[in-house]
C-alpha cells in the first residue's frame, strides 16, 4: 500500500460534512428559536414577574433584612409564591414605588 490509500478513511469527508451539516443546522435552529423569544417578549406583558427580597432592597435602597422586616411587621403586601419562588410581583412593586419611599419606610 503506498501513502495515500493509509490516509484514507473510509467514509471520513462524508462524516465530516454531515457534521458540519447538522452543526451549522443546529445553529440556525437556536438563531430562529432565540430571535422567536425575543419577539414574543416585546409583545407580552409580564404579569408574573416577581420581585425578590435581594431586588426590593435594592429598589427602596434599604438592607435585605429590612424588606425581611417591612414583610414581617405587614408594611410591604403578601407576597405571591410561583413555583416555590417568592416576591412581590411588578404590579405590587409599581404601587409601592408610586406613593413617596418615605411612606414605605416609617413603619
């Protein structure tokens, strides 16, 4: 046998295009399904969007704890738990923030 018939596979360049096909197939595939997301979000409200305590704190420029406490001593609303997530949701969240963060705070 001489060199070339030793470097040849059988079948090599065939797999090695089926794969980059159904790479390159795989990719589009993500490209279309991510760009699909992004416009069905534009469109859709999120009604269930929950505010965790780490972002409420951050919201009101308080300490974590005092969220804890404001949840506690009924100063903040029930929170609403979403598969074992809790928070208060963007509507609760907008009406906090519409009255004066001072109102929030004094309790």
């Amino acid at each position: 046998m001489d060199e070339t018939s030793q470097n040849i596979q059988p079948g090599g360049n065939a797999e090695r295009r089926r794969k980059q096909r159904a790479a390159q197939h795989a990719a589009a595939r993500r490209r279309r399904r991510n760009q699909r997301r992004l416009r069905d979000k534009a469109h859709q409200p999120h009604p269930l969007r929950l505010y965790r305590v780490g972002r409420l704190a951050e919201l009101f420029d308080v300490d974590r704890a005092t969220i804890w406490r404001w949840r506690k001593s009924g100063v903040l609303p029930l929170f609403v738990k979403i598969g074992g997530i809790e928070g208060l949701t963007e509507q609760q969240v907008q009406k906090l923030l519409e009255q004066r963060p001072q109102d929030v705070g004094d309790a």
